[in-house]
C-alpha cells in the first residue's frame, strides 16, 4: 500500500475491526469517472449541450423570479409558490451541472469528500422540496377551481407563507438522516461511476454492505416523493370532478386551463423520478442509461417550467413586458 496516498480509515463506532478481512482505506477525494464508460469522445459536445440547457434553465427561472418580486401583481400565492419552485430549479442545476461541464471540458473529475456529500444533502434536498412544493401548488389549484368564492379567504398570505415554510422545513429535514450515515461509511474505493455524487453510486463504494442504507434511502425518497403524489392525486380527483360540474364546454376549459401547466410539471417530475428510482433497483441496466437518466432528472422540470410559466402564462407575460417597456425608459 502507498502510505503517501492512503491511510487507515476510522470505521464505524460500532464496528468490530477485528472481523474485518480487507485494507480499508481514507480517501480525502471521490473521482467522478462516469465518463469513463465510453462517451469521452463526445465530451466537447455534451459540453455544449449542458452548458446551453443549464443557461437556458438559469435565465428561465431568473425571469420568473426576477418578474415575480418587482411586480407587484404577482404577489400573490400562486406566483409565490412559483416563484419558489425557480429558486429550487435553479439550485438544483447548479449543484450538478457546472460540476458535469468541468468533467467534460478539463477532465476535473476530483470532488472532496465534504464537497461530495454537501452536494448530496444540497441536491436530495431541493428534489425533495419540489415534490412537496408541487403538492401545495395543487392545493392552491384545487381551492381556485373548487371554491373560487372562497380562494381569497382559504389562502391568504399566511397560509401561503405556513405551507412554503412546511415544504422547506420537510424537505431539510427527512434526507437528513441517510446522508449523516452515509458519511460514516468506510470506503475501499473512490470512483463514483457516475455525473454528481447521488446516494446509491457513492454509498455501494463502502467495504460494508449498503443494502440496508440504500433501500432506507429508497424507501425515505418514497415517502418523501409519493406521499405528496398521493395528495396530488387526490386534488386532481376533485378538480376533475369539479370541472365536469360545469354546465359550458368553455368554461369547463376555462377552469381547467389554469391547471394545465402545473399538471404537466408534476407529470414529468414523476415520471423522472420513477425512472430513477427503479433504475437503482434493476439489474443489468447499462452504466450509460444511469448517466442519462440522472441528467434528464436533472434538467426535465427546470427546464419546462419556465417554458410553460413564461410562454403560456398570460399574466407573467404582461409582467414581463412591463418591465421591458420600463427598462427601455418607454412610457
């Protein structure tokens, strides 16, 4: 063994040493070689691809913010929790991509060991604060279309601000646990065979068996993911239900329009994630389809929500032009 490189690593408290029959080794650096299977003659154009959709994704979700606070229409509760969920898609995509773009472009595969698991807890984190902002958007859809006469004195701004507020503290809270494990492991190898440091590639390096860590993960983001999906379901139930009350094919559109984008977020964000998380428990899926995945998870909703929220959206269209007009000194 290399005594400059690697050293005796501190196991777990509660381990026995004794009963281990393998060096184990302290790694100060994980090194993320996903592009060791087999695309690094595509780096410079993954390179461009990421750096044009991260840009895409950060100007998006900066107009959506950036309209929503200087206008004071939109301080409302709808474009409150949309405003939100920009902040959250941008954190999102910065944890990840810039990380992905320096592999691609200067072979920087090194990620300290603390920079690796902040950006784990970072990207768990915010992932599971728009599962659980999404459900109370369709909260908020369901009361509008529901009890309309009501929307105003059911949610005002501190019920807006109570249910953000939950979203957050939830979302901090539950991953906590699997990441603070997860730092206690021992680790017998340091390549990360995938983009970022997500749980399952960097947890299955440990000399111990993860079995137990990672279904404990799988079934945390489960909850964390379905029980607001289940709400979710149950809110649409209503809104459905609602909206074929209405005597008018107009204004059985009307009514359900004002959901259509929320809807088609909530389906992808699912759908990503679905594929994530069964791609982590089959077997013989090719390292390559995981990369994929992880980058489509990371992009799909970031970058459909500002195209959906600034393209369909009437009122943050006006906002936007308004705010053109100003800029450009026009009366």
């Amino acid at each position: 063994m290399d005594v400059n490189n690697e050293t005796k690593c501190v196991l777990f408290a509660f381990a026995d040493v004794s009963q281990l029959d393998f060096n184990v080794t302290l790694f100060t650096d994980f090194l993320i070689v996903g592009g060791k299977l087999g695309i690094q003659k595509f780096y410079t154009e993954l390179a461009v691809i990421l750096l044009v959709l991260y840009l895409i994704v950060l100007g998006g979700n900066l107009v959506i913010l950036t309209v929503v606070i200087l206008d004071s229409r939109l301080h409302i509760p709808m474009y409150i929790f949309l405003s939100n969920l920009a902040f959250i898609d941008i954190v999102i995509t910065t944890t990840v991509l810039p990380k992905m773009i320096s592999v691609c472009l200067w072979n920087n595969i090194t990620i300290s060991f603390s920079g690796c698991f902040l950006q784990m807890y970072i990207y768990l984190s915010f992932q599971s604060a728009e599962g659980f902002l999404l459900s109370v958007m369709a909260y908020d859809r369901y009361v509008a279309v529901c009890n309309p006469l009501r929307y105003n004195s059911i949610i005002t701004n501190g019920v807006c601000a109570l249910l953000a507020t939950i979203a957050w503290v939830l979302a901090f809270i539950l991953p906590a646990l699997s990441v603070i494990l997860a730092t206690q492991l021992p680790f017998c190898n340091n390549e990360i065979m995938y983009w970022f440091c997500d749980y399952p590639p960097v947890v299955t390096l440990s000399c111990f068996d993860t079995t137990y860590l990672i279904d404990l993960a799988l079934a945390c983001a489960l909850v964390i993911m379905y029980f607001p999906f289940t709400f979710i379901v149950w809110t649409y139930s209503k809104i459905i239900a609602s909206v074929c009350k209405i005597s008018s094919s107009e204004g059985r559109w009307k009514a359900f329009s004002s959901c259509t984008s929320h809807l088609t977020i909530v389906l992808a964000f699912y759908f990503a994630h679905s594929c994530v998380y069964i791609s982590a428990k089959a077997k013989n899926i090719h390292p390559n389809v995981l990369i994929l995945i992880s980058i489509v998870n990371s992009f799909l909703t970031p970058l459909m929500n500002p195209v959906l929220y600034t393209l369909r959206n009437k009122e943050i269209k006006v906002a936007l032009r308004k705010l053109i007009h100003v800029n450009k000194g026009f009366p």
